[in-house]
C-alpha cells in the first residue's frame, strides 16, 4: 500500500468534510458529532455510498457501463492505482453538479479511506461491496430504469441501499465505543435495518417526481399502482392523482412502521454514547417531520413537485433533538409533536 504524506490526508480530509453539506446537509449536521477516527469513518462511508449511488443513479448510461464501473469501483478499496484512475474511468457519468464533483475526486476519498485503521476499513469495504452487489442487481434486472414491481422487491432494494448502511454503521459502533457491548450490539443488530431503510423510504416518498424525471427511477410498487386503478406510467398524470395518493399511502404506512423501529433503535443506544444518539436522532426527526407532510401532500406526485419541511423546523430539530436526546422519555415526546404536527420554537420562526 502506498502511504500518503499527512499533508496529502490533510487535503483529502479537507475536500470530504468540504462537499458533504453539498451532497447530504442531513448527515452534514450529524456526523459533525462523532469524534475522531469514528467520525471520520462514518463521513468515508456515506462518501464512498454517495458514489456508488451517482454511478447507479445516471440516467443515461447503458446498464453494462454502469455495472462495469461500478466492479472498478470495488477495485479502489484494495488498489490505489485503481482509486486514482477512477475519476478519469468514471468521466462520462451524469447526474447533479455535486454528486459529480464528488466523484470526480473519488481519490481523495479513498485517501482519507486508507487512513482508517484496518478493522475499521474491513467493516465499511463489506458493507459497501455488499450495497453495490444489490445495486449491481437492480442495474441488470431493469436497464432501462429502475421499475420496481411489487413490495417485496421493495423491501429488497431498500435493504440493499439502506439496510446495509443501518449495519455499517451499527459495526462502527460496536467497534468504536465502549459503551457498545456485544450485548447491546446484538440489540441492535435486530432493528438496525429499519433504521435506514425508514430513512430511505421518506427520501423516496418525498422525491418521487424528481426520481421519476430527472434519474428514471421508480420506486413505487407497480402491483401497488395497479391494485388502485393506475400504473408507473402514469405516476404524475395529474388525472390520476387521487388513485396514485392512494397507492402511495400504502407505502405511507411502511415508513411509519419502520420509523417506530428505527425511534426504538435509537432508544437503546446507551445515553453514555451521546455523540451516536446525537447522529441518530436529527435524520429521524427530520425523516418524522417530512413524512407528516407527505402524508398531507400530492406535490411529490405532480411534474417537478418535492415535499420539505420549512427551515425554521429544521433549525429547532437541531436545538431540541440536541437538548432531549440525553432523556428517552424526552425524544418519545418530541416524536410523538413532530409526527402530529410542525415543530417550531418562537426564536426561528
């Protein structure tokens, strides 16, 4: 392995903790709590996940391009040359302006990677190599787009790009603090899945035109598009609104499921693990409070439509979630509000 100066890890630190808030202000705000070499692995590992997902996410390139970049791809976690080159392999994808850019500097990824202790870049190689696996899968059974059938090939998907990063992290973890226990990890491990799958789904939910458009993607179930009287092809037609609200609030009800899960996940990471809890409980928020207005809401099913929570929300998530996350009965209250209602303290209105 070829080690890099300190300066060289410096600049490479610099450029990831740089583009994050450009490709995920969510985890931009949270991984700022975790501390040291834990906090660097988890910004590594969204980084590496977020440029697997651009590559998987271009709408134009032929399933066989993305399939083979995406083996190059798996190639950089055991070969700097094959890091170094990738940007230049992976120039003609497409996507939006800060996805690329991300990738465009894959090296400089893999060179903060390196700089992880070997357990640890064990841990996020398997767990991203087990993420492209799926998303290898999906590529080859729909490369023309994904078109997702039924909800069991949903819920496989989104284990395959989300799951998998509800262990990953969980392994990180187990691996980095103390608090951790192998007893309590094990806890974990049973509704670890949920956690990240509940915040895919609400991503999904909120984002289905834009997929739709802008990636040729789509998620919602056709079976469930079918069984209310319409189907993927007519997913936006403004005639159909009502039957494909409908058939969205099936999935709907699948998120709040899996948010109740991952709420459950975060309650038992001990309160002595602070900075963890903290990572989890501002994406859950935020995740409650979207979902509440997607479930008020048609925008995401109309032409360029998209369903966000205001940011006078978001900036009092941020100060209650940090003030309630030492008390499990306090984050059950603020959940229960969130769900049912905006949450805004006077001071950022």
């Amino acid at each position: 392995m070829i080690l890099e100066s300190s300066e060289d890890r410096r600049q490479s630190l610099a450029f990831c903790q740089e583009i994050l808030p450009d490709v995920s202000r969510t985890f931009a705000i949270s991984i700022r709590f975790l501390p040291g070499v834990l906090g660097r692995a988890v910004l590594v590992a969204y980084l590496l996940c977020r440029i697997a997902d651009t590559v998987e996410d271009d709408p134009v390139a032929p399933a066989s391009k993305k399939v083979a970049l995406l083996d190059q791809f798996m190639d950089c976690f055991e070969k700097t040359a094959s890091a170094n080159a990738f940007p230049k392999d992976a120039v003609a994808v497409q996507g939006e302006e800060a996805h690329i850019r991300l990738l465009r500097n894959t090296d400089l990824v893999f060179v903060v990677f390196r700089s992880l202790p070997e357990a640890t870049r064990q841990v996020v190689h398997h767990w991203v190599d087990e993420m492209v696996q799926g998303m290898k899968k999906f590529v080859g059974l729909y490369p023309e787009g994904i078109r997702i059938q039924t909800i069991a090939e949903y819920n496989e998907y989104c284990y395959y790009v989300a799951g998998t990063v509800g262990h990953l992290l969980t392994d990180l973890w187990h691996q980095h603090s103390r608090s951790i226990s192998k007893q309590k990890y094990d806890l974990l491990l049973v509704r670890c899945e949920a956690f990240g799958e509940a915040l895919q789904t609400v991503n999904i939910l909120k984002d289905i035109a834009w997929d739709a458009e802008h990636e040729n993607s789509i998620y919602i179930p056709e079976q469930s598009l079918q069984g209310f009287g319409s189907s993927q092809q007519t997913l936006l037609h403004p005639g159909y609104l009502e039957k494909n609200h409908a058939a969205v609030a099936s999935m709907i009800d699948i998120a709040w499921s899996d948010l109740d899960e991952a709420q459950e996940y975060l309650l038992q990471i001990p309160k002595i693990a602070a900075p963890i809890r903290l990572f989890c409980i501002l994406p859950l928020l935020f995740a409650y409070a979207t979902l509440r207005e997607i479930a008020h809401s048609n925008a995401m099913l109309q032409s360029g439509g998209t369903v966000k929570i205001t940011r006078a929300e978001v900036k009092s998530l941020i100060l209650a979630g940090a003030t309630a996350v030492v008390s499990n009965q306090r984050v059950r209250q603020l959940v229960n509000h969130v769900r049912h209602e905006p949450f805004v303290l006077k001071w950022a209105a």
